[in-house]
C-alpha cells in the first residue's frame, strides 16, 4: 500500500473535522474521495500534504503512512519534496501578477534535476496546450478553466509522483471539464498516482478505480467506481437518484 490513513482523527480548535477515518491509495491507482460540502475531503488531503496549523488541521489521533513511514512529524516541503506529493488546490491559489511560465518556474524552485525539470516542462504543455498560448500572459487574466489546468500544472512541475486533486473541475464548462479529466487519465496511465476530491461524482467515479464516500468527518461508503455507482444509496444522494 502506498498511502494509508488509519483511524485519523482532526481538529480545527476545539471543533473536530475528521472522526476515525481510514482509506489506502495503492501505487498507480486513481481514487476518488467524494461527499456533500464540509464533509472533510478538503481537510483530509490537506493534512497529507501536512498544511500546518493555525490553518491547517491538527492531528489528535491515528497515523498516515506512506511507504509504511509515519508522515506526521514531516514538513510540509519535505512531503512535496523528498515523499514528492504535490496538491492542486481548490480554486485560484496561482499567483495572478506571475505569467504562466513564473507560475511553473516557481514550483520547481527547489529541484536541481535540470533534464527532468525540462521533461516536466513538456509534459505540462503536451497535457494542457492552451498553457503554451498563454505562456507569457499574467495568470489572472486567465479563464478560471486555464487557472485551474495552471494550478494542477504547477503541481507537476514539483516533480511529483502522486497527485492530490481538490475539485479540479470546479467552475469549468462542460467541455473544458472533460478535457481536464481526459488529461488527468492520460497522466494517470503514465503511471501518477491520483487522490481527487470532485464534486461531481458522476465524473469522478468515471475516472477513478475506487472511491470513497465522505459524510460529516466519516467515511460512511466506499469500493471500486462500479459497486460505488450502482450503490442506492449513493445513487440516491450524490448522482442524482
Ligand atoms: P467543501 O466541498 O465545501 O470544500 P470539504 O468536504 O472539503 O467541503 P472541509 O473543507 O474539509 O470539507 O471542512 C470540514 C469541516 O471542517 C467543516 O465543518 C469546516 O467548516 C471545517 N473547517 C475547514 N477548514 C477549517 C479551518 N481552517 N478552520 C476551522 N474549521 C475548518
């Protein structure tokens, strides 16, 4: 198992955000984690990448393995940098005065691999060509589509080999959803491992091998993306009856 997370427990303050929650991702796998707003998806991928407090969520209980080893006591640049575990976060959090090109430059700021950095480079273009037109224009004249392919380029370029994924779809059109989704199968089957967090739950069981269904800090259902689609429950609930 590559990453499992056993019985976590996390608070904000006095407030707990997370009661008991367990789920592994194997190595090559794409899984889903899917739920109603402030179910916790948000919270549990931002205490893998071990966003710290007072912000970031508090660990009180349970462990997150990776590779077997305890990421708890770990920075949060030594998750991106040595575990390579990179988050495209919900929203816009690029750098809207930055172009395009500084939005990726940045994230490869600590690396020192130059030929991989440059296969990087075109990785990220090859997956997401409207970023090589807009290479030299300032991130925040961008449509939202482009800034989310920007945000989940910029956590390529980290080097990472396994992606956390918070909505990548959130505010795009149809069309620009199934070609963010088309890329991130392709960059799947080239073999990056994939945590995603998607509100449309058609779409992410689509796309995913397994999923998992998140209610008020609970995992309260999960299984492959077939037994989870033909679910009653989370038919009824979350893909529309
Ligand atoms: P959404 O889809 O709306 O992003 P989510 O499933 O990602 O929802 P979280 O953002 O993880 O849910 O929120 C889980 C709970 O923790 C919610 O009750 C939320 O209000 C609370 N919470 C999240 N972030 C913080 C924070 N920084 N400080 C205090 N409480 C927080």
């Amino acid at each position: 198992m590559l990453l499992e997370i056993k019985d976590l427990y996390v608070r904000y303050g006095n407030i707990e955000a997370l009661h008991g929650v367990s789920l592994t991702v194997d190595k090559g796998e794409a899984v889903t984690l899917i739920g109603a707003n402030g179910a916790g998806k948000t919270t549990t991928l931002n205490t893998i990448t071990r966003v710290p407090p007072p912000e970031g969520p508090k660990v009180s209980g349970g462990d997150i393995l990776y590779n077997g080893e305890s990421l708890l006591d770990i920075e949060a640049h030594t998750i991106v940098q040595k575990y390579k575990i990179a988050l495209a976060p919900e929203g816009r959090h690029i750098f809207g005065n930055l172009t395009v090109e500084e939005n990726l430059q940045l994230a490869t700021y600590a690396r020192k691999d130059t030929e991989a950095i440059k296969a990087d480079y075109k990785r990220v273009y090859d997956l997401f060509p409207r970023l090589v037109e807009r290479k030299k224009q300032r991130s925040e004249s961008l449509s939202g589509g482009e800034q989310q392919m920007l945000a989940v380029g910029r956590a390529l370029m980290t080097g990472c080999d396994f992606l956390l994924l918070d909505e990548p779809s959130m505010g795009l059109a149809p069309l620009l959803m199934y070609d963010m989704f088309r890329a991130l199968k392709k960059l799947n089957q080239q073999g990056m491992t994939i945590l995603l967090i998607e509100q449309n739950a058609r779409l992410a069981l689509q796309f995913a091998h397994r999923g998992y269904v998140m209610d008020t800090g609970e995992i309260v259902a999960h299984g492959t993306a077939k037994e989870l689609s033909e679910n009653p429950d989370v038919k009824k609930a979350y893909l529309g009856g």
